[in-house]
C-alpha cells in the first residue's frame, strides 16, 4: 500500500545523533538553511535535513554556521535566549516555534513512504512529527501533546 509509512534504517551518523538527544527537551525549532533546526535544553541544535541526514552542534557554534544576515543571526540569538530562559509568555517568539511543553525526547523514529521521510520524536506527554522530501527540500513538522 503506496500510503502507508514503513520502518527506515537509521546510518551510524544518524544513530550516533540520536543517542546523544535522547533525554533532551526540544525548546523550540526554526527553518534555516534548507534544514530544520531544533533547540534543546542541553546547549545544543540539533539539525535535520531534508533526506532524514543530521547533525548536532554546540548552540553558538551552530549560529555562526547558518547562511543568514547579522540581524537574523541576532534575532535567532535572542529568541534561543528567551527559550532557554522560559521568557516566552505574552510575547511570541520571532523566529522559533515553541515546541510542545514537556517534548522530552525518549525515542526517535524513522520512517519512509516513497520518497518521503518521516521522523517522529516522541516523548512521554509531547513529541514532534517531521516530514521531509529529499526531492523537494520541503520539511513540515507537527507538534503533539497529550
């Protein structure tokens, strides 16, 4: 059935990767560079492209490597800042997207339908449900909480 979705072996890369998440909190995520970036509570960006391939980086050292302006740059700062800080009340964000409280990260999931790829990060009460094409570059993603 060409709708369904089907397990996707992981690389080393990639598991590597995500032995390090598990147990980290997703604070927030961001679309930067044709790839999703996702804010964690331990000081580092997780980075997920388009063909399910990621990588994680320290948080400044992460910054510096986007292709973005000062001011984007600056901005993106100021909003991981506020994350990391629980300074997110009132005022929304000007670039990253709360994650859903409580998106501790206790498995990460990789599944495939044609050439799409689906990356699901389920947590106890939150997660995040990421849909990527390669062919397109296109990456969506879903919270959930409950």
């Amino acid at each position: 059935m060409a709708d369904e979705w089907s397990p996707e072996q992981t690389g080393t890369h990639q598991d590597h990767v995500i032995a390090h998440v598990i147990g980290a909190t997703v604070l927030g995520y961001f679309e930067a560079d044709d790839a999703l970036h996702l804010s964690l509570d331990i000081g580092f960006i997780w980075t997920i492209f388009p063909d399910a391939e990621m990588e994680l980086l320290p948080q400044s050292f992460a910054l510096k490597e986007l292709n973005i302006g000062e001011d984007e740059r600056a901005s993106l700062n100021d909003d991981l800042r506020r994350l990391h800080e629980e300074e997110i009340g009132a005022d929304a964000l000007a670039q990253i997207t709360p994650a859903p409280i409580g998106c501790l990260i206790e498995e990460v999931r990789l599944l495939s339908q044609g050439n799409l790829r689906k990356l699901e990060i389920q947590g106890d009460m939150a997660g995040l449900v990421v849909v990527a094409s390669p062919t397109t570059g296109e990456l969506s993603v879903e919270g959930w909480q409950g």
